[in-house]
C-alpha cells in the first residue's frame, strides 16, 4: 500500500510514526515547507515524548519521507490520510476550512481510485461533506472511497497509545474500504470496530466528552472536601477501586485544557444546540472547568489578601506534562488574571517557552529556583515530575514567603507543612 498522511501536526506525525513502525511505507506531506525541512533532518516542531527519536530511526530505514508538493503527493498514493486541524470557531463550532482544502486538493489531483481516510476530529456529518467536495473538484470523474478513523491519542503519550491503542474506530460504508483499513491495521492486537461514519465521528467526541466530564465532576466534588477536610485523594482512590469508575480522570487540578477536551466538548455541544438538542451536562462540565481555575486562584489571593505588587511564582505552563501544548492551559488563565491585578509573575516549565508583552510584569526562568527567588507564593500547575523532586526546604529559604497552591496535589501536603510552608491543595489539605 503507497500511504500518504497530510498534515504533519501532532496527530499526523504520531500517525506516520506509527505505520513506519508497523512496516508501511509513509510518505508525509505539508505545505509549511519549513515544517518539512525540518523533519526531513530528524527534527520536531513540536515536543511528544519519544517521538524525535522515531522520526530519526525511520529516516534511516527509509520507511519515512516528506514532501510539500501536494499535487505529486497526491497522484503517487493510493491511500490517504487527513490529518488537519480542525480549530474552533468563535460561536465555538469546528472550523473545517482547512479539511475543505485538503478534500478539494485531492479531487482536483486525483488520477485513479483513491481511499481517504479522515482522522481530524470532526461534527458528525463531515465525512460526508468531506466526500461531496472531492467529487466537486475532480478534473475528470474518478472513484474513491472515503472512512472515518478517529484517532484517541493522549499528549505525553502519543506515540505508545498510536502503537498499543484500546481500540479502532473504522466508519466507512464502503466494504473495500474496510477490507483496506483491517489489513493497514492487521498488527495491532486491539479490538477493531466497524461501523458508520456518522458513528465513528460520534464515538470520538463522546469519548473526549466523558473524559472532560469526569475531570469537572472530580473537580467540582473538590470544593466540597475544602468544606468538608475531607481529601479528595482518599475519595478519588475510593471511587476508583470501583471497576466501574476506575482511577482515570479523577485527579482535581486546575481544569483541563489543550487542543483536544475545550475544543471537542464545545463542538459537540454546538453540534446539539442545531439540532435543538439539549446537552446541560457537557454545558456545566465547561462551565465548572472555566471557574475551578478561579477558585484555585482565589485560595492564593485569599491568603496574600490581593496580588497587586505581590511577586507570583507559576511553575509549569503546558496544560498537562510531557508536552509543549499550552492551548486553553489553565496556567495561562492563571497568569493572565495575576498580571491585570498587577502581579509580577515569574514562570518556569521545562519544555514550554512563552512570548508576551515584553511591558507586562513576568519573566520566564530558565530553572525553578529562579522562578521561587523572593516569591510570596508558589502556584504549581502542571504536575511535571520535576517540581516534586525540589528541594523543597532550600526552596523555602529563598522565597518571601512560604506559600504554595498545588495546583496539581502532587506535593505531600503533610510533609510541606513540616517544612513550614503554608500548603493548599485542591480539596486536599
């Protein structure tokens, strides 16, 4: 089979990665020539845990190559996989206008049967769409199939959920599609799944849903235990020995962020309010995932009585860790809020790098121990594993004051206050 994955974002690279490791022959394509250039010398644009080093082994197999001209691409593969973004509008639904693009390219460039397969999270209804535009573009009538395989990738863990998923999800109504796809798939030892489009498009924003709304539910039953001192930890652990629940999901923080819940959730709530459909659940999980970052802000403010001239240390910016994605991460909203209520804010994350307002009161700090310099609080907002290894008891002798929002409650609280830090967890004191 000659493959071909358009677009070399996150999901695209993981996903050529993936076939090059199961054997296939991959060829990459993006427009961004500076993206190519690079990732033809082994070089990432982006971080996800092992992944560079994927992309090194294959170029040197030759499994792997990339290339810009998309009518070339296009000809030479049979089977094609998009793998664009599909961004939120301001009225929160998705924006296909690039998936648009990438279907008209592929009809205007088709020259024999072609199987394409949508992986960008899309509003169910889209393969459709998807397969109206490649028809409307064609030079010349050509067949063609067309299938959803969502993809459900989590970020700091991309490559090994693309080689050992829980699942395929493959929506096709075309039975050589799916013949097609089983045999792509033939190595992975995981359940396999065939059903419509419509479904396929459906089970990827329900299972994103679900997840958000396990994250807010936790998050919510948080501020309870604060009322209550009861640990939302011991609650958590609890729950989760029940196999119907699980441990997954039930960690109270700061909220959920990235490229994937905020964006998905929306959609799939706007997707419901055209159909006059009603979704209250998902509509108060982001409602409560927008004030949990507030309420963990509130416990600092509270304790210093105001930021204004207050110096804030944040640790951590990405919205979970072992990645570089700082899309809709709560930290942001954090910083924000403290630098209008004219804070000065030092910030520090081992991967993440920051460009603001040079005018604006923050600095970003190569190592943590910059960040807490004279600090008169520490909030913590991604649970990298290098803020739990600090020396705490040093630490606590270079800041103002000893006083730390674990954002995360992944510092011990007993121990912290034996060090004599004032210590708030979330719903864990």
């Amino acid at each position: 089979m000659r493959i071909l994955v358009i677009g070399t974002g996150y999901v695209g690279t993981t996903t050529i990665m993936a076939f090059a490791e199961m054997g296939w022959k991959i060829t990459g394509l993006d427009t961004d020539t500076r993206k190519v250039s690079m990732l033809r010398k082994g070089v990432l644009h982006f971080y996800e845990h092992g992944l560079e080093d994927m992309l090194v082994k294959h170029l040197k197999t030759g499994n792997i190559t990339f290339t810009s001209d998309s009518e070339q691409a296009i000809k030479a593969h049979d089977i094609i996989f998009i793998c664009v973004g599909t961004p939120s509008n301001p009225d929160g639904s998705a924006d296909l206008s690039y998936l648009k693009k990438v279907a008209n390219e592929i009809g205007h460039s088709m020259n024999g049967y072609k199987l394409v397969i949508n992986k960008s999270t899309v509003p169910v209804g889209t393969l459709e769409k998807v397969a109206r535009w490649i028809q409307s573009s064609q030079i010349e009538p050509q067949t063609f199939d067309v299938a959803s395989n969502p993809e459900f990738l989590r970020e700091g863990n991309a490559l090994v959920d693309a080689l050992h998923p829980d699942r395929i999800i493959i929506g096709t109504q075309s039975d050589k599609a799916a013949i097609q796809l089983r045999e792509l798939y033939q190595s992975m030892g995981c359940p396999v799944m065939l059903t419509t489009p419509r479904t396929a498009e459906l089970i990827k924003y329900a299972s994103n849903a679900f997840l958000a709304t396990k994250i807010s539910y936790i998050n919510e039953l948080s501020r309870l235990c604060d009322q209550l001192g009861v640990s939302i930890i011991d609650v958590a652990q609890g729950m989760g020995l029940d196999s119907r629940i699980g441990h997954s999901f039930l960690q109270a923080g700061i909220g959920f962020g990235g490229s994937c819940f905020p964006k998905d959730v929306t959609a799939l709530i706007h997707t419901a309010e055209d159909l006059d459909s009603d979704l209250s659940i998902l509509e108060k999980v982001m409602s409560v995932n927008q004030s949990q970052t507030m309420y963990v802000l509130n416990k600092a403010r509270k304790q210093l009585s105001g930021f204004r001239h207050r110096r804030i240390a944040l640790l951590g910016l990405t919205f979970k860790p072992d990645t570089d994605d700082m899309r809709q991460s709560p930290s942001l909203r954090i910083l924000d809020k403290l630098l209008k209520e004219q804070a000065y804010v030092t910030v520090h994350d081992p991967v993440a790098k920051l460009t603001l307002d040079s005018r604006r009161n923050w600095k970003q700090c190569k190592i943590p121990e910059q960040a807490l310099q004279r600090a008169d609080a520490v909030i913590l907002c991604t649970a990298w594993p290098l803020y739990s290894e600090l020396d705490w008891s040093r630490m606590k002798h270079i800041m103002n004051k000893p006083n730390i929002i674990d954002g995360r409650n992944m510092l011990d609280a007993k121990l912290m206050r034996s060090l004599g830090f004032h210590y708030q967890g979330v719903g864990y004191e």
